[in-house]
C-alpha cells in the first residue's frame, strides 16, 4: 500500500459545480498536509497548506480528519481555469524522507 | 515563498552520456531536494542535497547514478550519469520553507528540467 493515496479520476465536471477529492495517508505520525496544483508541463505550485482546524481560501476548503488519516479539498462553483491535477502531500518531518506526494487527481471543468 | 530558478528547462541527450542540472535559489534555504517525476506518475523523492556533506538518497536511487552537489545554501546540482531511455522524465528542484507556523513548512519547485533520453 502506499504511503499517500488519492483518487487519480479523471474527475469531470461541468463549470459552477462543486467537486470533492480525497487524500488518505498511512504514517500516523505525519505533521503536515497540503494540496499542490500541477498544471500539464508545470511544476507543481502550493495551492494551500491544510491545518487541524480545517481552512478556507475563497472557493477552496481544505479539511484534515487524524483520526481516519484523510485529507479533503472542496472546491465550489468550478471554473475552467480549475482544470490541473490536484496532488496532496504530506510532511513526514520526523523521518528522513520529508515529503511525500499523492499520485494526482485529474480534474477537468467542462463548459 | 522562493524564487529557484532550474536550468536547463530541457534537452534531449544522448544514450550513455551525462546532465547536470543546476538549481538556484535567491534566498539560503537548510533544505534543498531533487524530485523525479516520470510521465503521469507523481513525484518521487531522489535525494535531499546537503551543504558540506554527501547527500541523502532514498531507496532505489545512488550517488553513483545521480551525484549531487550542494556547495552554498543557495544552490545546487543533480547530475544524471550513463544515461538510458529509462531516465526520460521530469527533474525538479525543491526547496523547504518555513512558513511561520514553528512546525509547518511548505515546499515550493523550481520549473522542472524535462529530459529525454535517445
């Protein structure tokens, strides 16, 4: 099993909805979360770092379950400049390795 | 965040022959990486480049393959030796940030170096 696993889609949907992906971890002692955006033939850019508490940026929700070891983002009203894939990563700082990346889900927003 | 700038953004090389990708950073950073990322694979950690020291190399991937250099805190090389097709894939450079919060970091990516081996 892997470390970091997520849903690879593609997940399309039409423009203005709302789309929930997953991200589940094995390492129980992980300290931080994050959802990375990767565009085709980009490096991938931090798209928001997901705390305990669960935090929002405009149309994005990010939410972090440590009891069940998942992670979620929300996006709301979709738009077409959404369309990438949507890595999350997980920081194993007390490990010698430090970050570890999902495989990606692709979403493509549809007009 | 970090503005890294990677070079060469690509090449096509020949088989058995060598590359040394060059990361600069315009801030010192403790914690510089190579990531590998293989087409519509995800991200895997090569190695974390250490000032003064040797690097550290994960499972799978060895010094001799993938030697790295990290001289100062602002940059950094990964050289892919003895080149195979089997190497063609996308080299980032990455970096660690503090963002404030005392136990969180963030990591950013320079553009990525995309190599295809012939």
């Amino acid at each position: 099993r892997k470390e970091v696993e997520q849903d690879p889609g593609p997940f399309n949907v039409p423009e203005g909805a709302t789309v929930a992906f997953n991200c589940t971890y094995s390492n129980s002692a992980s300290q931080s979360f994050f959802w990375y955006r990767q565009d085709c033939r980009k490096e991938p850019k931090l798209l928001m770092s997901v705390y305990s508490s669960g935090n929002e940026d405009g149309r994005f929700t990010a939410q972090l379950n440590r009891a069940s070891q998942y992670i979620s983002l929300l996006i709301r009203d979709s738009k077409l400049s959404d369309s990438a894939t949507y890595l999350c990563a997980v920081n194993r700082r007390n490990y010698g390795q430090n970050f570890v990346f999902g495989p990606g889900t692709r979403l493509s927003v549809l007009p | 965040s970090a503005v890294i700038s990677q070079k060469p953004s690509r090449d096509i090389c020949q088989r058995g022959t060598s590359l040394t990708i060059q990361c600069q950073v315009d801030s010192q950073v403790t914690m510089m990486f190579w990531y590998r990322q293989q087409p519509g694979q995800s991200l895997t950690l090569i190695a974390t480049a250490n000032q003064g020291s040797e690097a550290t190399y994960e499972s799978g991937f060895v010094i001799d393959k993938f030697p790295i250099s990290r001289p100062n805190l602002t940059f950094s090389t990964l050289t892919v030796s003895n080149m195979s097709p089997e190497d063609s894939s996308i080299y980032l450079c990455s970096v660690e940030l503090w963002t404030g919060n005392v136990v969180n970091t963030e990591a950013f990516f320079g553009q990525g170096t995309r190599l295809t081996v012939v």
